[in-house]
C-alpha cells in the first residue's frame, strides 16, 4: 500500500513513497532503492493521478453526450461528419491544455525524464506490432461468429479521417493517444497501481474498452463484439505502460492509431 505517506528516516518529514530522495533532506529513499515501486510508471503526485483520470474521463464523457446529442439533431444539421470533427478536435484541444496543465503543475521534471530513454521508444514500437497482430487475431476470431462491422466510434473515425484527414491526423493519430495514455496509464492505472497491480490492471483494462462502447448506438450487438478487441488493446498498452513506462505506451499507442488512419485513407 503506498498511498500512505512515507517518514524520512533521516530527518522525520514525510513524503510521497514513490519519491527517489526525501524532499527535505535530499537522502535516497530506500523503498525506491529497493525497487518495490516501479519508478518509470509511479512518479506523479497521487493527487496529480486522480486529477489526470477524472480530467480526461470527464471531457471524454462529454464527448459522448455530446456526439449522442448530435444524433437527436441530425435533421437540423446538416453535416453530422463535420459536427463531430469540430466536438472531437475541441474535446482533445482542451483535454490536452487541461492535462498538460495537471502535469506543470506536479512534478513536471519526474514527467519529462520519463521520456529521455530510446529505448523506451523502440520498445513502444515493438509493442505496437504486438497490438497490430493481437488485434488482426481478435478480430478474425470474432468474425467466425459475427460478420465484422464497424462499430460507433470506428464509424465516426473512418467518416473524420476521409472527410478532414490532416485535422484527423493530429487529432485522432497523435492527440487522442497522447491524452488516452495520461488519463488512464498515468493517471488510472499509476494510483490504482499504489493500491495492487491486478486491480491495477483489470480496471484500467475494462474502463478502457467501455469509453469506446457506445451505448446509444443502434446496433448494440455489434458495440459489443467491438469490445473484445478494446480489452485486448488495452491490456497491451497497460502491459507496455507497466514494463517501460509512458513513453512506450505512448509510442505504441500514437503508431497504432497513425497505422489506422493510414488503413482507413488506404481503403
Ligand atoms: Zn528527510
């Protein structure tokens, strides 16, 4: 459990366990030395943590009410393509300045040194051809008991990303990642990870796939067989995130979505 806060041995003040050295009296924490915290994944505050999930939880919440509410209006707009495009670029325009500021705020350097290791990158893309061919797997095991369909949120992506694809590119290829890795890797995962690595692991995995569900569309049996490949993908990215930490995750995540994107221009 290290939500408790730790007391410096040397000089009695106390500290946010996941620290490598005291804040006061600058000696090393020998819970960190021991590697009992994973130092690349728990480095933001634990208030910083809950920030990030309920921030990007919230606005993408929003975002759905908002596509939802679309819908109902759609005789009175006359273009439902552009109407989400404007809702999901604004949404992760904010998500990104709101989470960006979480960040600024708590231990930016512990934020940024997480992302000076190549390795981590080259790592990330290996765990992106990962993702790549589990996805491929899931999707063709699927599709012997159920003809593969787009779901609500691959429908949205494919009709974004033909009608508008540079504003699709950096919205859905490298911002939405970017934002879905600090709200529920960093933010998620990172404070549940304080409390035990398995219920870690399967909320983020479940709350992951269930933000892609959408439960106003009108063919529910095919959102649900979407939603085995979400746990899938979401269990890589949080396997990625758990062994080298957010620039990996991020590098997987950001490639697959771009891999994607050149899918569906492809097509
Ligand atoms: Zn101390």
């Amino acid at each position: 459990m290290l939500l408790k806060r730790k007391k410096c041995p040397n000089c009695g003040a106390y500290y946010d366990p996941t620290l490598e050295k005291c804040p006061a009296c600058h000696k090393h924490n020998e819970l960190y030395l021991n590697r009992e915290i994973n130092d690349k994944i728990a480095f933001m505050h634990p208030f910083a943590q809950i920030g990030l999930f309920l921030g990007g939880f919230a606005l993408a919440g929003m975002l759905i009410i908002e596509i939802i509410f679309a819908l109902f209006l759609k005789n009175a707009i006359a273009d439902k393509t552009a109407l989400d495009a404007t809702l999901i670029s604004c949404t992760y325009i904010t998500m990104i300045g709101g989470l960006g500021f979480i960040v600024f705020l708590t231990r930016r350097k512990h934020f940024l040194s997480k992302y000076t290791r190549k390795i981590d990158y080259i790592y990330g893309l290996a765990y992106m051809i990962t993702l790549i061919l589990v996805s491929s797997l899931v999707g063709a095991f699927t599709s012997l008991f159920h003809e593969a369909a787009n779901n609500a949120n691959q429908s949205t992506a494919v009709a974004f990303s033909k009608n508008y694809p540079l504003l699709a590119f950096f919205v859905i290829g490298i911002l939405g990642p970017i934002c879905e890795e600090l709200t529920y890797r960093v933010g998620l995962y990172s404070f549940l990870r304080r409390i035990n690595k398995y219920l870690a692991f399967a909320v983020t995995v479940i709350v992951f796939a269930f933000i892609h569900f959408d439960f106003d569309a009108t063919d529910m049996v095919n959102e649900l067989w979407a939603i085995p490949s979400y746990i899938v993908a979401g269990a890589v990215l949080t396997l990625a995130y758990e062994h080298r930490g957010p620039a990996c995750s991020m590098t997987a995540h950001v490639c697959y979505n771009i891999f994607a994107f050149l899918t569906i221009l492809a097509s």
